[in-house]
C-alpha cells in the first residue's frame, strides 16, 4: 500500500509504474488534492485519473474524467476500459503495456471517439488509439491519417496493412 501524505500537490505521469502488488491507497485526509475512488486515484476535483490499481479486472473510468495521465495503467492487468463520455482526449500512452487488455467499452453518444469492430478510432476516423482486433492481419481502416502512440503494441499478428490515407506515425 502507499500513503500519500497531506503535502502531496502533484503526481506525474507513471508515478506507481508497473507497481503489481500494490492494493490500496491511504490519502491523508487532509490531502487537498487527491482522492481513491474504486482503484484509482484521482484528483480531488475528479477530473484526471493519475493511476489505476494495475490488479483491476475492469477499469471503470467515471463520467467527468476529462484527463488519464500517460502510463497510469502501464502494467495494467485489466481486460476492459469502460471510458467515459467527458473524456475529450487520448494520445495511445494511456493503454501503453496493458498487453490483456481485450474490450474498450464507450456509449453509443461518445462524441469525440467511436469503436469499430473493437478497435478505438477517434469520431472523424483520423486517428487510431488503440487496435484490439485478433488475428495474423491488422487492418488499419482507410481514412487514418494518424497512428497514436502504441495503438498497434501487443498484437500478434504477422501482416499489418496500412491505408494510403496515412500521415503520421505519432508519440503525442
């Protein structure tokens, strides 16, 4: 466990890294800053998600998360990320190491992203977050001008077809 004093004002991206044992949280309570909702830890305000107990089977990320920092879940032992629909932003490092990660979940309304056939694109098509499909061939759907940073990472396939439409290859 840790315990995340009341001087605390600032965690940075892959603060608790591949921390796997880790099982609790302790915020003091007079920490103005953080909180630890449901296996992660958030700040105060509830609008960015800092880390994620890398043992959850589901990460349910709540309605008002606008932020997830890189490598909050770099580990990550979850097989689904259910997002939220307030979350307006993702660059790929969000899901970065979680090799079981199988099923990203969003609402049918989610305005800034969309699932096609399990894979999570941005609403307009032009960027691909996050590829989960199985199988020898990945298929990156033609429109994507823009491959996120691991969006591809963990697949064992032995073909990868890239549109013509691609652009960029990215880290941000």
């Amino acid at each position: 466990r840790i315990e995340l004093p009341a001087s605390v004002e600032k965690i940075g991206s892959g603060a608790f890294g591949r921390t796997r044992n880790l099982k609790e949280i302790i915020i003091d309570k007079e920490n103005e800053n953080f909180k630890f909702v449901n296996g992660l830890l958030m700040s105060k305000d509830g609008t960015t998600v800092c880390f994620g107990l890398l043992s959850l089977a589901i990460i349910d990320i709540p309605e008002g998360v606008t932020k997830i920092l890189e490598d909050g879940f770099s580990g990550a032992t979850a097989t689904t990320v259910k997002l939220p629909n307030s979350i307006q932003y993702l660059n790929g490092y969000e899901f970065a190491g979680m090799s079981n990660l199988k099923n990203i979940e969003l609402k049918e309304d989610n305005q800034y992203f969309k699932l096609d056939n399990g894979n999570l694109y941005t609403k307009d098509g032009e960027k691909l977050i996050k590829y989960l499909k199985e199988g020898d061939t990945i298929t990156v759907l033609d429109g994507v001008k823009n491959l996120m940073a691991y969006s591809i990472s963990g697949r064992t396939a032995k073909e990868i077809k890239l549109p013509s439409s691609l652009e960029t290859m990215s880290w941000a």
